[in-house]
C-alpha cells in the first residue's frame, strides 16, 4: 500500500516537470497563467536546482528536468523492487 502510494506520487511529481517544461515555452500570458506557472516553479525548482548546480545549460537548453525525471524513474524501480 505504501509502495503504491509512493510510486503514484513521484509519477504526478514526474507530469508536473512535464508540465512546467511545457509551459516554459509558453510566451507570459494573463494573470491565471503567470499564477500557475509560478506554483508550478515552487513546487519543481528545488528539485531541479539540486541537478542545475552539476549539469549546465548546453546551447541554451536546460537537460536537468530530463535527468531529474530519470533519477524519479530509478527511484520508483528501486521502491517496486524492495516493497
């Protein structure tokens, strides 16, 4: 029950990079947008900034997110496999 739990929340942790990535590229739009987007920062960027700090951007394009979300796969393997 824990496992499960575990794995569908580092799985929604996975979608909101995805999302944040996504919206990244999105030109500053209205208030709701600019709102969304800087809950989404709060939520993503502590992360990401763990990965920011060893891998930087190459050509003006960012790769943690990518790693991040890889690291969040390996995790989730690693918790299947134990529980």
């Amino acid at each position: 029950m824990i496992s499960y739990f575990l794995y569908r929340l580092i799985s929604v942790y996975q979608m909101l990079i995805i999302v944040w990535c996504i919206m990244s590229w999105i030109p500053r739009g209205g208030e709701t947008l600019e709102s969304i987007r800087g809950a989404l920062r709060q939520l993503v960027d502590p992360y990401l900034s763990l990965f920011r700090r060893y891998i930087p951007p190459f050509s003006g394009i960012d790769f943690s997110p990518i790693i991040a979300i890889v690291v969040l796969r390996l995790v989730q393997s690693v918790i299947l496999y134990i529980l």
